[in-house]
C-alpha cells in the first residue's frame, strides 16, 4: 500500500478538540498554569535524567519531516499539527527557551520569538493525546529520534500540571489508592465468581471440571491479565485455562487475589505511577512467592513489566512471560494438540505496537495461528512496522475521543483489514480488541475481532473432554 | 531563599572567571614550554627576572604571611578572635606559596631541576637559604592543612597525630617563614649600584619582613570579608546585608541607635586589620628611619623622578593610609571601610615588591621592561588555579565554616528559581563539567590564536636606502640596520675599478622592470630575514596587461599563463627566468633558476657581494686592511665630518700611527 | 587583500577548526558521562541488537529512500556523500590538514572533486527549494534550517569558482576570501547548530536508554511540586 | 693566579679578539654578528666578549673580569659557579638550574643567558679552560694583532701596567683599573681614556660578597633566636593556660572552624 499522504478527510471535519479539554481533569483550576507546568518541568529536569535527552534532540532536530510520511495520524488529517516532530518541536522549544543558556541569551538579547502561553499548553495537551505514542516514526527518523518518549514526557509534565484525562487519572488512583487495587474497581470477590462462571462454563464445553488455583504460595507462575478481561473477554480467559490444563501446567500457576491486574496506565503517561504501579505488581509476586509473572494477551501491560520490572523491580525482580510465548513453547514441545482443520475462515494477525515495535513479540504468534490455520493472511506492513490500531496509549479509554478514533485514528487499520477480506482478526490485546471491534462495527466490515486463545478455545483438543468437532457442532446448534 | 541558593548564584560568576583564566593559563604554560624563555616572555640580558618571579614570588609569599602570623597569635598566644582563622590562615599560606612555586616552574631555565639546591649546596648564597626556607615551609602548611583535609578523606590515626603535632609545625613555621621572608629582602642586598637608591636600604631585610606580616593580616581579613560576602553575608556585614532584599543604607553604625546589628564575624575582621594596621605603623617607622639615616635616599626621593612617586604611593597606600584610616572609629565599624583598608594595604605591599624587584632596576637595565602576554597570562592562570581550590577547599571542607555538612544533610529542597528578567531557570542552568567545558570550548582557541608566538611575530622595520654623501653619487653611506654604525661605500671608483657600465650588473643583478639601478633595500628590505619580494596580486595584473588577456575579468585569465595544472601552487608555477629573460641576471650560475621568490636578508646580501672580492683582493694586492670590518664599518663618524671628503685619510691616518 | 586572505588561512582558521574540535569534542564527553555515570548500571538491559539492525539499515537506506518524500531524502543523501568527500580529499585541503594537524591524506582527483562539488550544490538547491516550496516542508522548517543550508551553499560555490578562475565573475582574491570566511563561518557553527550530529546522531541512534528511567525519581518529583503527601 | 691586562691605547676595534673568541667556544658567528648591533654591549650568549667604542677612536674589550672575590659566585645558589685554583671564574652547566641570579649579581652586567634555546644556560668568558690547560694562552689574547691583551700572572701583569704608565706618563692615565675595584679583578686595563663610561666604580668599592655575607652569617643566630624566643613564649602560655583552666586546657587544641 503506498504510503502517499493520501487525500483524508479535510481538516476541518476532523473534530476540533481544542474547545473540548473537559476531558482533561484541573487539579487546582487554570490560573498561574504556564508557572506550574514551568515548575514541573524544572522539577522532572531535575530529578530524573532527561536532560542530557532533551540536550542531544535540541541539537540534531532535523526537521526533515519523513516521520509525517509514516504516522497514521498525520496519513488521515494531513493537518501539520499532527507531524510527530512538530509535537516534539513544541516541547524542545519550551526546552531551549527556558533552560538551557542558548535560551537565557536569546531572552536577552533577541527579540525572542518563543513565548509559553496559556493556548500553547492546551494546544500541546490536544496534540500529545491525539498521538498513541505507538513509535512508528522513530524507525523513520534518520536522527533516530524517539517521538514516543517526548510525547510521553510531555504527558507526564501536563499530568504534574494537573491536566491529564479523567478516565485514565481516576483509573489510576482506583489501582494506587482503592481498596481494589485494580483499573475497574473489580472487587477480588467478584474476581472469583467470574472464576466459578469460567469453571461452569469450561466443563460444559468440555466436560471437565477444573479448580482455578488462587492464592497458591511458591508457585512457577503467577497470572495477570488485563482487570477487563474478567468482564468482557471471556472466551480468552477459558483459552488461557485450557492451554493451562491441557499442558497439565495446572498446579504450577497461581492467580494473586491481593492483586490482579496487569494494566499499568503508567506507561502512557506518568513515570511516577509507572513505577508505583510495577512495584504494587512486583509486590503481589513476592507475597505469592512467585517465580516468573505471567502476562495474558495485553499489550501494554506485557511492555510495562517486561521493560519496567527489572527498572523499577529492584530486589524483588523476577522473570516476564507472555502468554504468547508459554502457549508456543507448549505447542512446541506438543505439550498442547491443535486441530487445524476447525478454522475455515480467513484468519489475519493483528500486531499491538507495544509487543512488537520493540521486536519482542512478533513471529510467536504467527507460527502457533500457521499451526492450525489454513487460510492465513499477512496485512502488510506487519511484524515491526505494522500500523497502529488507534487506541494506543490510553486513547481507547477516552470515549469523548471515539470519534476521533474512529475517523482518524483507526481509518489507516481498518482499511487495511477491509483490504486482507479476512473474516477473523486476531489482536491479543484488550485494548486494540476493544478499539478494532468499535472499527468493524463503525465501517460495518464484515469481520470478528477475536483474542489469539479464542481462535485456540476453539481448536484445542484436550484428552478426556469433548472433541474440537463435536464442541462445533453444539456451538453451531446454540447459535441457531 | 534559603541561605544556600542565595549565595551558590555569587559565586558562580566567578568561578566563571577563574575557569576562562585556568584554560587561557594552562594554553601558555604550553606555548612557553614548546617556544622556550625568549619567544614568549619579555625578558631578555638587561633584565634577568620578571613578573614571575617578582609579582608571583616574592609579592606572593609576602601577601601568605599569614600561615605564620596568625599561626602565632592564635595558636601560640591563644588570642581569642585569631584562634578561630588559624585554619582559614594556613589554607591561604599554602595555597599562596603553592601558586608561588608552581609560577617559579616556568621561570627558571630548567624547570626539570628544580630539586637542585637540595643536593648542590652554597651556604653563602641568600638565593640557597630562600630555597631551603621556603620549600620547607611549605610543606610545613601543608602538615598543617593535612587535618582539615583528612577529616572527611578517613585516616584518623593519621589525622590525630598531626593535630597533636600542630604546636612543634606552627614553630617550625614562625621560624622558617621569618627566616625566608627576611633574605628574600636580602637578596637585593648583592645589588648596591644597580637598585634605585631609594630602594637599597641596608636594613631591607627588616623592611621585608615586618611589611610581610602587616600585609599578611591585611590579605587574610579581605579574604574572610570575601568569603562572608560570597557564601554567608550576614556574618561579617550583619543586617546591612540582607533584609528582605532591602539593603539599609547606615553601613553598620551602633546598635544603640536601632541601627542593624553587626555581624557575628565583623570583630575578627577588625581585630586582624588593627593588629596589621599596627605592625604596618612599625613598618612606617623604620621606614621614615631608612629615609633619614640615608642621605642619598632622601636626595633620590626630592629629585622628584617617576622612581620618587612610586616610592610615595607605595608608602602611602602600604603604610600611611591604613594607619590613619584604622584610627578612625567609624572605618573599625563599618565591614566595607575595614575591607577597603585591608585591600589598600596589601596592594601597597605587592606594589612595594615590584618597585624593588622590577621598577627599582630600569634605570640601571637602561630598558623598559613590560611583560608579554605570556607572561601575564601565565601569572593570572596560576593565580586563577589557585581561586579555584580555594573555593574547592572550603566548600568541601570545614575551613570556614562545615558548609558541606548542613549541605549533605539538608535534602536541599529543590525550588525551581527562575531568573526574574529572562524568566530562565538558572538554579541548575548549567554546573559542573559542562559549564567548565563550555567555557574550555570558547577560551582555549581564543586563547591560542592570540598567543601563539608565530602569529604575533612583529615585522622587522624595513632597511633604510643608502644615502648619498654628495650629488654625484660618487660615496653613499649605508646604515641598513638604523643603528648609527654606518658603512662608507666609493660607488663611483668600484665603478671604474671594475670595468664601468657592464659592472653595475653585479649589485644591481635584478632591477625592478624598465629600472636599472634599483636599490638593494627595495627587494632585501629585512636585515636578518629573508623577504618575500613576489607580489602576487600585482603579477596577476601585469601579466593580463602584458598579455592583454580578455574575458570578463582579465585578471581570472592569467591564472593560467603561469599555473600549469589545477592545483595552483608555487611548486606548480613557472620560473621567473622565462619571462624577465633580459632583465634579470641569475646570480648564482650554478642553478640557472633564480631562486625567485624570497631575497636574503640585507644582511647576507651585502656580505656575500662585498666580502668575497675584498678578501681576495687583500691577498692579490696585499692591502691588509681590505678584508678587516673596519675598512667599511667606522664606528660613529663624527657629525661634523660628515660631508668633509678627507674623512677617507682621516680614517687612514689613525691606523698609519703605529 | 592579501593580509585578509593570510590572517583568514593562518590565525582564524586556527582558531575556527578548534572551536569545531572541541565543541564536538564536548559534545562526546558529555553523553559519554551520561551513559557511563548516571547510567551505567542500566547498560545490560538494553537491546543493542535491535538498536545496532536500525542503524545499520540508515547506512543503506534503501527502504527510506524509496518511501516518503523521495526528492528530498535522495537529495539530502547524495548531498552528504558530496559534503563529506570534498572538503576532506580535495587536493587544495590536503595541504591544510597536513600543515595543521600533520596528517597526510590521499587526496581525490580534480575533475573528480568538481563533479562531486557540482552534484552537492545541485542537491542543496533541491534540498532548499523543497524547504521552501513543499508546504509539509515550510511548515515545520526553522529558519536555522533554511540559512544552513544557503551558509552550506556559499563555500561550495565559491570554491569550485576560485578553482575554475575562467567563470569567476568575481577577482580571484575577493571569492578565496569568500570561500576561506564562509567555510570558516560554518566550522565554527558546526558544535551550535544541528550540524553537531556529527557527533551526537550516534548517541541518538541508542537513545533507547532513555527508557531507563531512574528509580525513585517520581516520588521526588511529586514531592518536589505536588507536595509531600502527594495524592495521584 | 693569572689575569690579563688590556692596553686601551693599542687596540683599535678591528673585533679580531671577539671572532676568535667565537670560534674558540663553537658558538654560532652569524648570531654573533646579529648580536653586535641588537644587544646595547655587544654581549651575548654567541659573543662571549665584546669591543666598546669609547668616544669615537679609542676601544676597549669587555668580558668577564674574573673578580678576586666574585659576587655571582656567592649568589648562585647551587654554587654553579666557581672560582678556579687559577683564578677563573669558571661555570657548571650540570648544576645550573636556570635561575639567572648571577645575572642580576654581577655589578658588570657580563652574564648572558640561552635566551631562544630550549635547554637554556648561562653563557660568559671562562679564560678559555681547555686552551690553558693545554698550555695556549685565551683566544682573543693570541689572535689580537696589536697584542693589546697581554696574559699571564696577575701581579706580574700589574707591575708591567704601572711600570708602562711610569715610561709614558701623558700616554696613560696614572690608574690601573681593575687593581682595587671590587675587591679587584684580575682583567686589568690600563687607558688614556676615562673608563668610567663603560660603568667601572671608583676604586674604593668594596667587593659585594664582603658586603652581603656577614648579613648571610647571621641567618642561623636569627632562626635559632626567633626558634627559642617562640618555643619559650608558647611554653609559658601553656602553663599560664594550664593554671587557669586546669589540664583540660592544656591541649593546645586547634583553633577550630567557626561553629
């Protein structure tokens, strides 16, 4: 698909978000808020080692504008706003002009050009939340300038200034400060029941009755899932138990109750909840005695503890896998039978830019859907380069912003798919699951957005349950 | 703002300062150790020693007296306000005499044995004893600074013996210093015809010394009054200082009349400059003494010379004016007078040592002597170097005050101060390393090119045309080198001698084109150096003249008459025969090609032309007299002769007397 | 004229090279103390090969120079071939570099040094007309960016007319002195302005370990300017 | 103990002594000749003697003048400079530091230093040792043509200069210049004109070093005085101390930072 800047829809019909920051919560009101965001910024200069960063990009900004050619933003408005370097610019000039010397003698002795005001913050918390920071431009920037990270400390300065959107503010401060501990104030006990339904519902289908381990001490693995999981993903979470009981791993996993959820709203926007958030995860692991921390199909939660743990785990540091992976060495070592003749329909393979921009997860999932799918379809680009469903970096939990998202955000993505003509479209990750089923349902494409370990519910045979074929069958007769 | 951030803003200009003159330092150490003495100071045989040696040394160790002063008073005596700066006295002494030292290195001819007089002994050399002296004492500072530095570096058993040593060092020191500070008076002693008279006392060493202590005390309360400025106001200025950022206008007063209150520190400052005000009045006397008892002194000071107004502001500013002003009761009140009066002083007392060492000695070295660039940069390098331990010191040790404790404690609550008129956040703008190497980036290269001593190599004057003794040209005197040493010349009997018109070639052998008789000065204009004498840009023109080249611009077009191939050099361009074939006669046959583009120096052009043939000719025609230096270099021909013809028998006569 | 041009080669050249040395100089050892002081400990965790695949894929850029805005990526790398090998080989410069820094240099022939000057200008005319024209270009250009490249134009023009004097529309002196003052001009810039990438685009090309933050930070920043008990 | 007269009369500056000079010490000749004009003497560390025209026909040849009791060699501090059995003052380039103090010494302004060399040293006439000590008389003696300079033993040569002066008493003046001056030298001049102008003293001064070393001397009475004097004083105050405050006080503690 060429990558012209293809004519998107004028700007003006994109939605205009800069009269509408309600989204965005005060702290403590508007007035004195470029001093405060000044504030914060000296006090992120100070404590943490931006700096020598911010030195180095002020100096190689190269302005030669290739990173636009490869946003999915920017592909549909076209509105200069969205070059990921222009939202660099905006925060490297705020740099230059208030802390660094070069700045101090333009003020006195040049007419200075740069002046921060009240319309440039608002303008730099509208552009930094239309970008998902999913870093597809730093792999076109030939300085290697990382976008993703200056968007991302941008945030975290207008989050220390008070602005920061309210569905990811109070998510947060449920998971930090609740008594839940979790993003969706699921209580642990309604944790469990979902557990029970899981466990009807799995002996139904198979026929065999399981007893999910909780709260097991010194166990190989403990579990997190994204907390949305247990309330709208169903089907991935029985995948999950039965690739778990059919490796008979069963007695070497455990799922904490004190705290379950893997979603760290940190990474896309704050350092300090980041940290606060992996060591209230590190934390569980240690009070369960766990060896390595098993994370279920969620992008950003399985790139927040596999690069953060080790930062921010100090002692209590323990190994990260992803679902993902267990479930391919399973298939590997044949631990796990799949009947590859169940799926008929045209499969495609969604990568979330959190696993697999940094190369981490991209060809594991690949070699388990080849395993048992016949007809298997590449949207191109994929792998490391693949586009950005939309909804990354938070922006799927904003629903002011769906309009957005569906018109700019996702348009790129959901033209791909409509281009693959696939029926099926797997994207382990309860956000993109979440945005690309709000994409099929918006442009009507004729198309089910599944998790991997839906796809593998339906193909896994497991000795003494029901056959693949004749759950099938029942499936078919229930649906009728 | 807390007492911390209000001071580290003070400091950080200076310490600018200091780091700009410690790179632009160490590039001339560089450049004096790569070029050697002569090509980049201004000494030279008429004046052997400099600022170095003058203003760093012997100013120097005069100004850190007060290791040993202090070191009495407070650690001997046990005064009270002294005992408190004994540390403060012996890290200045140590680093002052340090900065000494380390300036020396690049004085003396071999720095590489310096160690010498430790093993190569002369007991009756003052020059030994100021060595020995100096050198000990200044280990003794260190020995005695050790302490302070150990505190926080570990070593206790260490540390506590030396402290329990301090008594026998702080002896040990009075004397040395006492010692060295008397023969450093001395050591002009070994110049009686030599130094100003009104300078050579015969009780200099006594001056020397008691000059020392006073100055010594005086330096030491400018420098506590400094530091207080810098880090701490409210200690020596008291409310003056700082009260919400309005400074009261009474500058200490009483605090009877509801004026601010005085600073805690402000009595140890005035104790240290009475007790030197005191000692300077000693100095005074014997002074006005020395004046009196010398006849020829006090003729010297009367005859009103430049020597004789140095002496009185010398006198004035290191003895007279600090006296008087400590007797009055207002100046002991206010911290900025007393500040005034201590540095009054202790420039009086740099500025007595450079009269005796440097001024004192011109009339004598019949030269003025102004140091280089070098020089002077070198000296405030050092000086600078010096600054910068200093601050290093006692921010990081408890010399003055254990600043560095409350600041490790104190979790210094970050508060992001932005300059008011920039609105710039300059509380961590830039420190450390990358401060220092901006300004190492910006220094260094400026530094270099203005003292690289190539670049700065003045051209020597042009040579002088010989001068016509009459109107026929028939004798010309030659005085190339201005230096009154002329040389007679017979031009028209060497033109018959050797074989009329034909002969001019000889000298006149590359004439300026349409111009046969061109001067030797006009290409051999420099007498030692060679001369460039191709003038490239005129050539460009002629040739296009000559050529009548056409094009846009001509000149661009006779590039190529000389130049064969692209890379235009001088290796690439043609010789000068091929063009100026008929008037240009190659001197040396052997390479047809004339050497074109550089003439000798004067110099050598005379003496290679003149004196092959005169040599010659006194063999052939055993005239002796021929190939002597005098037969043309007569020494200052007197006036009056000047254009008597018989000057030539005159000079005959003399030597026909024998 | 002549004294211009001699002060222009010996003292301000000088003077410009080892404001350039050292800048970029600087430039090193300050991220080298970043990387090696404040952040040695994280070293290990970084992913070099990923790091090292992306960099190397920017020295044959092929795949970058047949998306996007293709003019201006060629022109810009043709450019830098031109920019690197003239200045550096050309025959006249050997001599420079040999009397300043005592290196001898092999040096590339003349006919091929102007071809190679003649394509960098034509490149940095596209590379200043698609600054100027393209409105996604003109949108995000500083005006730093623009005059480099017109500051970059000048020595490369001026040069190759001193070395051909026959279209020189100038006197031979008067475009040396161009040529030597506008090359001085920008080796000065260089530690300055964004041609400091020399240095630094090899730092940038790791900038991955920029994502190990430092632990324990945000709870001082909070503090810092929320206050001590600093609620999310 | 040799010397060496200098009849002013006879010379007539035909600087056949000072070329000489320069071969016999190996130093450069065309640095000699740029010297001539460029120090005020004619001086230098290429031309280790000189001839200076007094008035405008009479000259005389200046060098070291090897002093009886030489006050450079009382000032150099590493004793780089000695005076030889024979009476030279003879200088050791292995000792030398570099400190030219000898320069600033010598009331004669004879000293010349390596101004331009990298390894610089002092440089002065030293009565050319090699060529005594194979027998040959100095350079400048053997070469000069109206053997102006006579060498041999110091007192042979001040009877034959006043022997002279009494043979032609209105061809000299009565005074021989060098028998007293400093102490005396052993160059001695005998002139018909004034030498007052090339900076000879009247004949009484006394020598430097019997000026300055009896100062010298006192160096170590002083020190041990001033140590004494010290080490009483704090001795008494300390046990003024101790009486006062008891034994706590007795050590004498350091003066302490501020706080």
């Amino acid at each position: 698909m060429a990558e012209t800047t293809n004519s998107g829809p004028a700007p003006s019909a994109v939605i205009d978000l800069k009269s509408r920051l309600p989204y965005h919560i005060e702290g403590n009101g508007s007035e004195g808020r470029v001093e405060r965001f000044l504030d914060a910024f000296a006090a992120v200069l100070e404590h943490t080692d931006y700096k020598p960063l911010l030195d180095s990009y002020c100096r190689t900004t190269n302005k030669c504008n290739r990173c636009s050619v490869t946003c999915p933003v920017y592909q549909v408005t076209g509105d200069p706003r969205d070059v990921p370097c222009y939202k660099t610019t905006l925060l490297l000039s705020i740099y230059q002009r208030y802390f660094t010397l070069g700045g101090w003698l333009n003020a006195r002795f040049t007419p200075n050009r740069f002046e921060l005001t009240e319309d440039v913050i608002a303008e730099m918390a509208e552009v930094f939340y239309r970008c998902t920071a999913c870093r597809r431009c730093t792999q076109e920037c030939p300085m290697g300038m990382d976008h993703g990270l200056i968007t991302r400390l941008g945030r975290y300065i207008l989050s220390l200034t008070g602005i920061a959107p309210k569905a990811l503010q109070v998510s947060v401060r449920e998971q930090l400060e609740g008594e839940t501990h979790n993003t969706s104030k699921v209580p642990a006990t309604a944790m469990l029941h979902t557990l029970e339904f899981l466990q009807e519902e799995f002996s139904d289908q198979f026929g065999i009755d399981l007893d999910v381990p909780v709260d097991k001490k010194n166990r190989d693995y403990v579990f997190f899932c994204a907390v949305s999981d247990y309330l709208m993903e169903p089907d991935t979470l029985l995948g999950n138990l039965a690739v778990l009981h059919a490796a008979g791993d069963w007695d070497r996993w455990t799922i904490g109750t004190g705290n379950f959820d893997g979603i760290n709203y940190g990474l896309f926007y704050s350092d300090w909840h980041l940290e606060r958030i992996i060591k209230q995860l590190v934390g569980e692991v240690d009070r369960l005695g766990g060896k390595n921390i098993l994370i279920g199909e969620c992008g950003h939660a399985s790139r927040s503890a596999h690069d953060f743990v080790p930062v921010f785990g100090g002692a209590q540091t323990r190994p990260v896998v992803s679902f993902i992976e267990y479930t391919l060495d399973c298939l590997r070592r044949g631990k796990i039978k799949l009947n590859p003749d169940i799926i008929t329909e045209k499969v495609t393979y969604h990568d979330p830019c959190n696993m697999s921009r940094g190369g981490w997860i991209v060809n594991q999932p690949r070699e388990i859907l080849k395993s048992f799918v016949k007809d298997y379809v590449e949207m191109t680009p994929h792998g490391r380069n693949n586009y950005c469903c939309g909804g990354g970096g938070g922006l799927v939990s904003i629903d002011e912003i769906h309009d957005f998202r569906m018109k700019v955000g996702g348009k790129t993505k959901a033209d791909q798919i409509a281009a693959t003509g696939a029926q099926i479209c797997i994207a382990p990750c309860a956000n993109c699951k979440k945005q690309l089923k709000e994409l099929v349902e918006f442009y009507e494409i004729p198309c089910e957005v599944m998790g991997l370990h839906d796809l593998i519910l339906k193909a896994i045979e497991i000795p003494g349950g029901k056959s693949a074929e004749e759950r099938k069958e029942e499936a078919e007769l229930y649906a009728m | 703002m807390s007492e911390l951030e209000l001071t580290t803003d003070r400091t950080q200009r200076i310490k600018d300062v200091l780091w700009a003159l410690t790179f632009a330092g160490l590039v001339a150490m560089l450049l004096r150790f790569v070029f050697g003495l002569g090509a980049t100071t201004n000494l030279d045989d008429r004046v052997p020693w400099g600022l170095w040696k003058i203003f760093n040394m012997i100013s120097g160790a005069a100004l850190a007296t007060c290791g040993f002063t202090v070191g009495f008073l407070g650690h001997v005596l046990h005064l009270k306000p002294f005992d408190r700066m004994v540390k403060p006295a012996i890290l200045v002494a140590f680093l002052g005499y340090g900065a000494s030292l380390f300036a020396l290195l690049f004085d003396i001819g071999l720095p590489w044995r310096f160690w010498h007089p430790f093993v190569h002994w002369n007991i009756h050399s003052f020059l030994f004893e100021v060595f020995w002296c100096v050198s000990c004492y200044f280990v003794i500072t260190f020995l005695e600074l050790s302490p302070t530095l150990l505190e926080r570096l570990g070593l206790a058993k260490l540390r506590g013996v030396l402290s329990k040593a301090a008594g026998v060092f702080v002896i040990i020191g009075i004397t040395l210093s006492s010692l060295h500070h008397t023969s450093l008076g001395s050591l002009f002693l070994v110049t009686p015809q030599r130094l100003h008279a009104l300078w050579y006392s015969p009780i200099i060493s006594l001056l020397f010394i008691i000059s020392a202590i006073g100055g010594g005390l005086m330096l030491l309360a400018l420098i506590k009054t400094l530091h207080s400025w810098w880090y701490d106001p409210s200690r020596v200025f008291g409310g003056t200082m700082v009260r919400e950022g309005v400074v009261c206008k009474t500058c200490g007063g009483d605090s009877e009349n509801g004026a601010t209150p005085e600073g805690p520190d402000l009595h140890v400052v005035r104790a240290l400059v009475t007790a030197g005000a005191w000692v300077l009045s000693v100095y005074l006397l014997l002074k006005i003494g020395d004046l009196v008892l010398r006849p020829e002194a006090r003729a010297a000071l009367l005859a009103g010379t430049w020597e004789s107004v140095l002496y009185v502001v010398e006198l004035l500013s290191a003895a007279i004016l600090p006296v008087l002003l400590v007797l009055i009761k207002p100046v002991r009140r206010s911290p900025y007078a007393l500040a005034v009066t201590a540095g009054l002083a202790a420039f009086g007392l740099a500025l007595n040592r450079v009269d005796v060492g440097i001024f004192g000695y011109f009339r004598d070295a019949g030269e003025l002597y102004f140091p280089s660039a070098i020089e002077w940069v070198i000296t405030f390098g050092v000086l600078a170097m010096a600054g910068l331990a200093f601050f290093f010191i006692i921010e990081n040790f408890s010399v003055f005050d254990d600043r560095w404790k409350r600041l490790a404690d104190s979790e210094l609550k970050f508060s992001s101060s932005f300059d008011r008129l920039t609105w710039v956040w300059n509380h961590r703008l830039m420190t450390g390393l990358e401060r220092a190497s901006l300004i190492a980036l910006i220094v260094l290269p400026l530094a270099w090119i203005t003292l690289y001593p190539p670049f700065l190599e003045s051209t020597p004057p042009d040579t002088r045309a010989p001068l016509a003794v009459d109107a026929a040209r028939d004798t010309l005197r030659i005085d190339a080198n201005r230096d009154g040493l002329d040389a007679v010349f017979a031009h028209t009997a060497h033109k018959q001698r050797l074989g009329g018109e034909e002969s001019c070639v000889n000298c006149h052998h590359l004439s300026m084109p349409a111009d046969r008789a061109t001067p030797c000065s006009e290409c051999h204009r420099a007498m030692e150096a060679e001369t460039v004498i191709f003038n490239h840009e005129q050539h460009l023109a002629w040739v296009a003249e000559d050529k009548e080249l056409g094009g846009w611009i001509p000149e661009n077009q006779s590039c190529v008459e000389c130049h064969s191939g692209q890379a235009r050099s001088a290796a690439s361009a043609k010789a000068c025969m091929e063009c100026h074939r008929e008037d240009m006669h190659a001197v040396d046959p052997a390479n047809g090609r004339l050497a074109q583009f550089a003439a000798t120096s004067y110099h050598s052009a005379m003496h290679n032309t003149c004196i092959p043939c005169h040599t010659e000719n006194a063999l052939t025609q055993n005239r002796p007299e021929l190939d002597r230096c005098t037969t043309c270099h007569q020494f200052g021909v007197p006036e009056g002769l000047e254009e008597n013809l018989q000057m030539r028998e005159l000079v005959e006569v003399r030597i026909r007397r024998q | 004229m002549q004294a211009w041009i001699d002060f222009a080669m010996g003292p301000l050249f000088a003077f410009s090279l080892g404001v350039m040395a050292l800048g970029l100089l600087r430039h090193l050892v300050l991220q080298l103390d970043t990387l090696f002081r404040r952040k040695r400990s994280r070293l290990k965790y970084m992913p070099w090969n990923k790091m090292l695949h992306d960099s190397l894929e920017w020295a044959l850029p092929v795949r970058h120079l047949t998306s996007g805005n293709v003019i201006f990526s060629n022109a810009s790398f043709v450019f830098h071939i031109g920019a690197i090998l003239v200045p550096l080989f050309y025959a006249g410069h050997i001599v420079l570099w040999e009397q300043w820094l005592g290196v001898k240099l092999w040096s590339i022939g003349n006919g091929f040094a102007d071809v190679l000057t003649v394509i960098t200008i034509l490149a940095v005319l596209v590379l200043l007309v698609s600054r100027i024209a393209v409105p996604r270009l003109r949108a995000i250009s500083r005006n730093s960016d623009v005059s480099l490249l017109v500051l970059i134009l000048l020595p490369f023009i001026s040069g190759f007319l001193a070395a051909h004097p026959a279209f020189n529309p100038l006197p031979w002196q008067t475009m040396f002195l161009i040529h030597l003052l506008s090359a001085e001009a920008l080796l000065i810039l260089v530690p300055f302005t964004k041609l400091s990438h020399i240095v630094l685009i090899f730092f940038d090309r790791i900038s991955e370990i920029h994502w190990q933050l430092r632990p324990g930070a945000g709870d001082r920043v909070a503090e810092t300017v929320l206050g001590k008990e600093a609620k999310v | 103990m040799i010397g060496m007269l200098i009849d002013v009369t006879k010379c007539v500056g035909c600087e056949k002594c000072v070329a000489a000079c320069v071969k016999a010490n190996g130093c450069d000749p065309a640095a000699a000749d740029r010297d001539r004009a460029t120090s005020p003497d004619g001086l230098s560390a290429d031309r280790l003697t000189t001839v200076q025209p007094i008035g405008w026909d009479h000259f005389a040849k200046k060098a070291c003048m090897h002093c009886l009791e030489p006050s450079c060699v009382s000032a150099c501090l590493v004793g780089g400079i000695t005076r030889s059995e024979n009476g030279a003052v003879v200088y050791d380039p292995d000792k030398c530091i570099g400190c030219r103090y000898c320069m600033l010494a010598c009331p004669f302004h004879v000293p010349r230093y390596e101004w331009s060399a990298k390894v610089p040293f002092m440089k002065k006439c030293e009565l050319c040792e090699e060529r005594l000590a194979d027998g040959e008389i100095p350079a400048c003696a053997d070469a000069c043509p109206q053997n102006a300079i006579e060498f041999g033993e110091r007192d042979e040569l001040l009877r034959l200069a006043h022997q002279r002066i009494g043979e032609n008493p209105d061809g000299y003046i009565d005074h021989v210049w060098g028998e007293h001056e400093f102490g005396g030298t052993s160059v001695l001049y005998i002139s018909d004109a004034d030498l007052a102008e090339l900076g000879w003293p009247s004949p009484d001064t006394e020598s430097i070093p019997h000026l300055v070393e009896p100062v010298m001397h006192a160096t170590p009475i002083v020190g041990g005085s001033v140590l004494a004097s010290v080490a009483g004083v704090n001795w008494i105050v300390r046990r003024r101390m101790q009486q006062m405050h008891g034994p706590d006080a007795s050590s004498n503690g350091h003066g302490g930072g501020e706080q």
